[in-house]
C-alpha cells in the first residue's frame, strides 16, 4: 500500500538514496507492471499551480532548470513536465521519472491529492524534525521508474531543504539518468576501441557504432561514422602522457595541453592543417570542477570548441585523470559538432561513456 510504503520510507535518510543501483532485479522481470517510458533527462512535476509560481517553484526550477555548464547555448539541465496532482493519469504515471512535491499545511485540492498519500504517522514524523524532505519510491507503477516526494510543514522549511540539497538532488537524476543512457549505449561494444584503447593503458568502453578515425603510441581517436539529421556528430579522443607535475592541472596548462593534442592530431578539414581545434575562452568560459574517478584524482572540463580558421564549433567535456602510482596522465575528451541545435544530450552520452573508460596501466597488462 502506497501510504505505508511512504510512512516506511520517511525513516530513510537522504544519503541512502542518493545512489542507488539501476540493474534489472528478478524481482523486476517477473513483475506483471509495464515499464516505465521516457525520454533521457525528462522529468514529471506533479504540483500546485500556486505553488509552482512562488517561493518552492523557483526553488525547483533552480534545481531542475539550471542551465547546464559549459554549452554554447543556454540548455536546462532536465526537461520538467508540470502536472497538476489532480490530473496524474494511467499515462502519466508510466514516466521514468515523477517527482510530487507537496507541504502539509496547503489546503488546496491539488496539493491535499498527494498530502492524502502520507500517513497520519509520517506527517507527525516530518514536523518533529523539519530536516526529513524527501523520500524515493522504485518501481511505483512501474518498472523502472523513480518516483520522488519532496515535502515540507510548510513552504518555508521545504524551500530551505531544497536550497540546502540542490547538488544532491541534481545528482540524484544526474546518476539515474546517465545509468539509464549507459545500459542503452553499451548494449554492443566495439571490440576495436576496448584493443586500441589497451596500447594507452586504457579499458575504453563505446558502442559498437563508433569507429577508428586515428590511432597512434599514446593517442586514439574515435567517431560516430555517419553523423545524421537527427543525430550530433561526437568525437571521443583519449592521450596519454607522462605526470611528473601537479603544476600539469593548473587551468592553463591543462587547456594547453589539450590545444597540443588536436592540433597535432584533429582538424575540422582533414586537407586544412590551420582547421584544428582550439578552445573558447570567452562564450562559454571554460568550467573545471574537481573530481574522482576509481580513486584517482581527475579534473572534470566543460566548454566550448571552434576550429582555428573558425569554420566549425560546438560544445566539449573532458576528464584529466591522474594515475598517480604508476606516474601517468590521461586526458579524455568528448566534443560535439551539431549546428542549432541542441547538445544537451549528446554531452550527457560523453560523459557516459568517458566515465565508462577505465584505467588498465599496460604494466599490469603485462603481468
């Protein structure tokens, strides 16, 4: 029963839930419910209008809307569907990803349709402590699904939590959906990228359908081989080099880094040597953002390309690891070439695929 499962799941705190495994259960395969349907990076918002025009639906829109750092163009980070609670059909219910977002004190229908849904029990709990906001529920109505509540007493206390929790709950769908996308993408691997990749030190993981446009000693590149209409073009290339130096990830040094490496490998025009890829400085402005990878240290980068005779650009990301044991430095990268239109998506395959990539030194290869 649904006001059971919710009151149960009250007593789960918010860091048992933000990562959570996206395999297949037995359980889920013998389930009569249908699966659930969606498309990436879509999420359904069931919530009073009134309160999706104040203070919480500025707060949600901060979280669910923000602009994805590092596009040439402005691209909200999730695509929101609002509903209102009253009108969640059969239908709607079937999407991947729900999110009700109700406060115990509002006393509009729309918004006493999901308040129904929690016990006497759980409502008592949630005003004893104001820091308990949200609580997931899997496979709802149906398979595959990620049901979220986000609830509070009162408007005040639920917009602290949401302020408080954007980063956790960005991740939250941001780790969901990029599982999503891999168990699609890596359906297939190319045998040919994992072999290529292993003269770099690298476990490349891709899909059957990207190919080999350059190998050499410490360079691979790889591309999608008939880019389409309704389809970005993506490059995937990954170097390898020596790490002697913590001045190597400084900012400058690492976009330099990069400008070596496709200017000495990839061009825009293969019979134009001045069409190599440069880095936009200035829109958008380079992000980099501290990471970990496998327990390896990495800087993640975000931006923008163009050729250097200005021809051609889009959007790229990237991921410096360091491999500090065995004194190695990779750099990975993603770019994408896809004019007006939108890179949302094809920057979320890269980073799938890219964080898919392992580490596999050819020393332990060797032994």
């Amino acid at each position: 029963m649904i006001v059971k499962k919710i009151f149960t799941a009250l007593l789960v705190g918010l860091a048992s839930i933000v990562f959570w495994s996206c395999e297949e259960t037995e359980e889920s395969k013998n389930s009569t419910k249908p699966k659930a349907r969606g498309a990436v990076g879509e999420i359904i918002l069931a919530i009073d209008s009134a309160k999706w025009d104040g203070p919480v639906g500025s707060a949600l829109k901060d979280i669910f809307q923000e602009d994805v750092h590092g596009l040439i163009r402005d691209e909200s980070m999730f695509d929101i569907r609002k509903v209102d609670p009253r009108g969640m059909n059969r239908m709607l219910k079937m999407a991947t990803n729900i999110v009700y977002v109700t406060t115990f004190d509002d006393r509009k229908s729309a918004s006493q349709n999901i308040n129904a849904l929690f016990s006497k029990e759980a409502k008592e709990q949630a005003a004893s402590d104001p820091s308990k906001y949200i609580l997931r529920s899997e496979d709802e109505f149906a398979v595959g699904q990620e049901v979220i509540y986000l609830f509070g007493n009162n408007e005040e206390e639920l917009v602290k939590n949401l302020r408080e929790n954007k980063n956790k709950l960005q991740n939250l769908f941001q780790v969901r959906e990029r599982n999503r996308l891999e168990r699609v993408l890596l359906n297939r691997k190319s045998s040919a990228a994992k072999v290529a990749g292993r003269d770099l030190g690298l476990e490349v993981n891709v899909p059957a359908s990207y190919q080999i446009a350059k190998t050499t000693d410490n360079f691979l590149w790889l591309r999608q081989p008939t880019p389409r209409a309704d389809r970005a073009d993506i490059s995937l290339f990954f170097y390898e080099t020596d790490y002697y130096s913590e001045e190597q990830l400084f900012p400058e040094s690492l976009l330099a880094l990069r400008e070596s490496i496709t200017k000495m490998h990839i061009y825009g025009d293969p019979n134009n040597r001045n069409s190599y890829l440069v880095t936009e400085r200035v829109d958008p402005t380079p992000v980099f953002t501290n990471f970990s990878i496998n327990n390896n240290f990495a800087i993640e980068i975000r931006g923008g390309w163009k050729t250097n005779n200005l021809s051609m650009g889009g959007s790229f990301m990237s991921y410096v690891v360091v491999d500090d044991k065995n004194g190695k430095l990779y750099y990975m990268e993603g770019f994408v070439y896809y004019p007006n239109e939108a890179h949302r998506e094809a920057i979320r395959e890269i980073e799938t695929l890219l964080l898919a990539t392992e580490l596999s030194p050819k020393e332990d290869q060797a032994s």
